[in-house]
C-alpha cells in the first residue's frame, strides 16, 4: 500500500467509529517484561484508523482492483509463465484433510498426504525422465541452489575438488550465475552463435576439467529450442561435467520431449509457473528437483519413501546434502500441482505444448512487420522482438512497457536476456484465448505507429493509471516501505 493509500484510509478516521469486532481474549494475561526488553514493549497505543466496517471494506476493495493477476487480465511475462490457475487447484487443496493437517503430526496420521507427495513424484519422474525427485526446494532459484550443491557433492565425494566452475550461457536466466555463486561456484559464460543458441566451439573452448556443470535451460531464454543439445552434452559429459537443466521454460516440452533424455543429470521445476500454483505477490512457490541415478544418495533428507506399502520419510542419507526446507516443501502448492497433473492427464499436457508454441508463433508472426524480430525463426513457447525501431524515433522498450499499461496489458518481460538490445519479451502460454491475443496485438501495432506519429504520447505514459510514471531509480534505491506520518 503507498503512502497516498494509507493517508486516505487514516483520512476516513471519525473518533469512536469500530470497524472489527474481537473475541474475548482466552490467553492468560503475562507481565511482558518476564520475556522481553523494555525495547520492544509499547508504551502508548498504537495510532490505527477509525473507520466503520463498510469504509474499510471499500477502502481496501478499491485498492485490490488496482491489482493486475492472470485472474484479471493478460499477463505475458516472458520467462515467467503466467498462466492461468484453475480454480479446482484450490478447491482440493482446501479439503480439510489436507488444510488442517500439521507438519508435526506422526506419520501414520497423514499417510494420505505423503502418498500424495509420493505419486506427485512419480509424476514429475516421468515428465522430465529422471530417476528420483525431491520436492522441498521452495521456489525455482532454491531448486537450482539444492541442484548445484548436490552436483558439488557429488564432485567432492570422488576427489574432484577442482572442479569450482559453473558454465552459464549468456541467455541464462538471471538466477542461473546467482544460484551458481551461492553455491560456492565461479561462473563462466558461454556466448550464443547468431542463431541465438549455444556457440558449440565456444562451449569447447570453456568446458575443461575443472568443469563442475553446464547450467542450460532449453528451449533457451530466447524461447528457441537447443537443436544440438545431444552434442553438448556429450561434450560436458566427456570432460567429467554435469548437465544441469533450468526447468522454467518446461512449459515448452510437456509430454513431448524430457530432459533426461536430452542428456541432463539434474532438472529443477517450478510448480508455480508450470504446473499452475499461484505465482507471484511474494506467495510460497515450490521447486522440485530430480536427479539421476548417480547423484540419488545426494538428495535432501529426508527422502519420501515408500516401504511395506506404508510412506516414510528416510532420514538416514549419510551423504545427503542436509535439509534444504522445513516439512518437506510448500505442500499447498504441490497438492495444486498434483491436482493440475491428474486432471490434465498425458494427453492435456501434451496439449499444453501445443497451444503455448502456437500462439508464441502466432504472435510473433502478426507482431514481426512492426517492431524487430532479431532471430527469425521458428519459436517455442515465448519470443523476443526487439524496440530498436522505435528507439531511433526516441521511443524505447521501456516507453511501450508503460504504454501497454493504458490498454490493461500488464507489459512483458523488457530488457532481458542480456543479448537483444531493447529486448522484449512475450510469453502468452496455452491459457489464452485468441480473442485475447489478437487485442493484445492490436495494442502492441497501435503504439509501433505511435512511435511514428506521436511519439510523445507513448514517452509520457501510462495515462490512465491511478499513478502516472514512477522515478524507477529512486523507488529501487529508496523505497518506501511503511507509512509514514505526514
């Protein structure tokens, strides 16, 4: 909530009115001082609002249609799969028997919970072609941190401590040198030849034996399929390396290729792009990985087993990286994922492929006489175009970005990958319909011919919005984070 926001509902204030009504405290009442500093205790009460029952109800109702989510209208975040969340998902993670239970509880008491987990890894085994999957990690950077440490393990339990180097493309998501540094490693870059994939005589140049893995998401960041992935991972294998695959972009090879048979040794997921988990907002995410054969003694304890036709969980992993997440990861988010999984079934996840790559291309197509399209070819599930056009007109990516505000549009992914200059980024997933595509597209050719004809109308934008353009610099190097009086 801004500032403005606060000061509005603090505004609405008229002494004695109440707006909530509270239960009889049933907590026996304790001398705060036996606990904590004199620091930490309030002295005067706290300054709240005022407001009736129905101020407050409008107030904060007002501010969440200023919200924008895939439930209120076209999200195309390239790289980010925003995609719709069936609302079923959320109607079976809210039975009880799975809501009210708590991560404490003995295992005989939540045996229909742990199959649960059990068959959602089974799942994901046969989606990506691993042997074993893990579904602690939380989100998908800490699937590729779990990722990475399992392959350091690895290394080190056979004496290749000189192996402390990741290889990263220069199309790698942002997170992939990041998860890489985290762990402990240096990163090296791999260039991308003019077809936007992996220069393969630069990947030799860099790969040696102090090659811990490649990290490689596929199709790549550009939304382009590695069409020489087999080769590459001959070349990291033969040098000793690990392939380690960026399980973002999965929407893209459901149910039509797994990475495991491209030749990837770790692949990490995120439920909550994919497998349809509510994304964003700062909201639990979760980010199984799985693993070969070679790395299973590695995996976070505990391991979801299943003995005797009981569930357990396996703490005695001697060489088990540790744990990496309390209570065996976000189990909300993996019940909407298994759901997702059961009701889809093989043959809709298969169409989930399908439709993602052709509307990417149907987009892209429409969209390629009015703005740059840097590598011509055909697409995956996302593309990139590239503002260099408008930029010479003294309209940038950043300008259009705001533009697409007026129209409702939340703006695509701008300015990444790295390696397309004015990138922009539009993934539209298999959710939409092409009504939705085509409005989208008519918005993105009117403000191309904006550009043209009235450039300043885009440089000045949004127009429509409840706040106008923000100074970006200054809102990420001093941001207001709490209300503040006056």
């Amino acid at each position: 909530m801004s500032n403005q926001d606060q000061a509005l509902i603090f505004e609405l204030t008229k002494p004695g009115r109440v707006g909530y009504s509270l239960p009889e405290n049933d907590v026996p009442e304790i001398a705060l001082e036996e606990f904590l500093s004199s620091d930490y205790i309030r002295i005067e009460e706290p300054e709240l609002p005022e407001v009736s029952e129905l101020d407050i109800m409008r107030h904060y109702t007002a501010l969440s249609k200023r919200n924008h989510g895939v439930d209120s209208g076209f999200y195309p975040l390239g790289s980010c799969t925003m995609k719709y969340n069936p609302k079923i998902n959320e109607n079976i993670a809210r039975i009880p028997g799975f809501a009210h239970i708590h991560p404490l509880q003995d295992e005989s008491t939540v045996q229909g919970a742990m199959e649960l987990l059990y068959d959602l890894q089974e799942h994901l085994k046969e989606i990506t072609g691993m042997d074993e999957v893990t579904l602690q990690p939380a989100a998908g950077a800490h699937g590729e941190w779990t990722g990475l440490m399992m392959i350091r393990a690895f290394h080190e339990a056979n004496g290749d401590t000189n192996r402390t180097k990741v290889i990263v493309p220069d199309s790698a998501h942002g997170t992939n040198p990041a998860s890489a540094t985290v762990a402990g490693f240096e990163t090296v870059t791999v260039k991308s030849d003019d077809q936007g994939l992996v220069d393969l005589d630069d990947l030799r140049k860099v790969v040696d034996e102090n090659t811990a893995a490649l990290m490689l998401t596929n199709p790549n960041t550009l939304g382009l399929f590695e069409e020489h992935i087999l080769e590459m991972a001959e070349i990291v294998h033969s040098a000793g390396g690990k392939l380690y695959y960026d399980g973002a972009n999965l929407n893209a090879v459901l149910s039509k290729a797994r990475p495991g048979d491209m030749g990837f040794d770790v692949v990490h997921l995120n439920l909550h792009k994919t497998f349809t988990g509510p994304h964003g907002g700062g909201g639990p995410g979760s980010g199984p990985v799985g693993v070969k054969a070679d790395l299973i003694s590695y995996l976070p304890k505990p391991v979801l087993m299943k003995r005797d036709g009981e569930y357990q969980f396996d703490y005695d992993r001697p060489q088990a990286i540790g744990r990496v997440k309390p209570f065996y990861g976000n189990f909300g988010i993996n019940v909407r994922a298994y759901t997702y999984i059961r009701t889809m079934g093989p043959d809709g996840l298969k169409a989930v492929t399908e439709f993602a790559v052709l509307n990417a291309n149907y987009m892209m197509r429409r969209l390629a006489p009015y703005f740059d399209l840097p590598f011509d070819k055909h697409c995956k599930h996302e593309f990139v175009l590239s503002g260099k056009r408008q930029k010479k007109l003294g309209v940038r990516t950043l300008d259009i970005a705001k533009r697409l505000l007026d129209f409702g549009y939340h703006p695509p992914t701008i300015y990444f990958p790295l390696n397309v200059e004015e990138c922009i980024m539009i993934e539209p997933t298999e959710t939409e319909s092409k009504e939705t595509l085509d409005e989208f597209i008519n918005a993105m050719i009117q403000i191309a011919k904006e550009a043209e004809d009235n450039p300043e109308i885009v440089q000045e934008a949004p127009h429509t919005t409840v706040l106008k353009r923000l100074d970006e610099t200054t809102a990420a190097r001093k941001p207001i984070l709490r209300y503040q009086k006056g």
